[in-house]
C-alpha cells in the first residue's frame, strides 16, 4: 500500500462519515455477526477500504473452546482466532482472539504505561489500547463455565494487526484508540453474551471511552 496508514486513516474517517452500506452489512454477516455497524465502521479507517475479506472460527466455535478451556485447564494458552478481517487484495488485516487469562496478565499493576504510548479505559475489568494492539479483560458467570460461580472465568480478548502494516502504524490519536475500542468491545460483548455470561460480564452495550489514569501514572 503506498499511501501512508496514518493518511488512510484520515481518508477513512470521510469514508465512514458517507457509510458503506451494503459492504457494511456483508462484513457484519461474515464476522459471524458480531461486529455492530459502530465496529464495521471504525474497521474502514485502520484497514484503509471498505472491501474486506473475512476468517477466523466464528462464535460458536469460540465460545466452546472458551467452555472447554475453562472444565479442562482452568486456563490456556489461546483458541485459533475468533474473527480476522482483512483489506480485499492486501495483506494488511486485524485479527481478534480470545483467550483464558492470569490475574497477572492485567496491564494495572503499579507500571506507568503512559511513557509507552498505552492508555487504560473504564470499560470491563480492564481495557488498554495503544496504536498497536487492544486488549479487554472481562470476568464472566455462566453456568457454561465450570467454577465461575465461585470465582469468575477471566476472558482476556485482543486485537491485533494480522500483518504488521508496512511504514508505520495508525496514529496514536484517540480517533485509532477508540475505533480499536470499538471493534473489541462489539466482538467480546457477543462471546460473552454466546456464554452467557450474568450481566454481559459488565460490559455495557456500548463502548466506553472514559480514560483513567495507571496506578503507577503521575
């Protein structure tokens, strides 16, 4: 691609701002149906189109490696991703994977992330984003999930890029951070909800952007 990624994302804001319509509701269709219009949306600018190609293991799938996961090891090391999409024609694509987590894989432990570009949100157990990568941690009750009534089962969902974009990443503005916010929360709030998980494991219907400081933050 020889446009910037920091130019295409400036062009896919106008992009988004027109809609996409039927691309809109074939990518939703195809992602197993849990991307809302809000995530197909923020997909334009960070992929650069409107043309997207789409894989991954779906929901169901998922969710049940999730169950599984949770009866046999209490926790594991990764299911194949649940949702990658991709600019038709390029290499360039994000992917989203779940996954049981450790306490300790929490980014809020005392360190200031902030000096590396990394900002915490009010949403979940814990949210972050940089211009990179975005994670969302949720704890979720389900008579699904072995022992959660004891203790909830930690999800840990992330987005990444597929393929590392070539030159440089998006931004780090809080346009990118949120549109990643975006796409996470919608794919998460339909795995928890396929596990049903009590109160959609504290997520809210919608994202949430409110920023919050590290513990370690001065």
């Amino acid at each position: 691609m020889s446009t910037s990624v920091s130019t295409v994302l400036a062009l896919g804001l106008l992009l988004t701002a027109c809609g996409a319509g039927e691309d809109e509701a074939k990518v939703a269709e195809q992602c197993d149906r849990t991307l809302s219009p809000a995530a197909v949306g923020a997909l334009e600018p960070v992929l650069g189109t409107t043309a997207f190609e789409w894989g991954g293991t779906g929901l169901e799938r998922t969710s049940k490696a999730l169950i599984d996961d949770q009866a046999t090891l209490g926790h594991a090391p990764g299911v194949p991703s649940m949702c990658k999409i991709g600019a038709a024609g390029s290499r360039l694509g994000v992917r989203v994977d779940f996954r049981l987590n450790d306490s300790e894989d929490l980014y809020d432990d005392g360190t200031d992330w902030s000096t590396q570009g990394r900002h915490l949100y009010g949403m979940g157990r814990e949210a972050s984003t940089d211009n990179k990568a975005a994670y969302l941690f949720v704890g979720c009750t389900s008579p699904e999930m072995k022992g959660s009534d004891q203790e909830p089962a930690p999800i840990e969902a992330v987005l990444k890029f597929d393929t590392s974009p070539k030159g440089s990443y998006p931004a780090n503005t809080p346009a990118t951070r949120e549109a990643y916010l975006t796409v996470l929360h919608s794919v998460t709030l339909a795995v928890v909800k396929k596990l049903g998980c009590e109160n959609d494991a504290g997520l809210p219907e919608k994202p949430v952007f409110e920023v919050k400081k590290w513990r370690g933050e001065k």
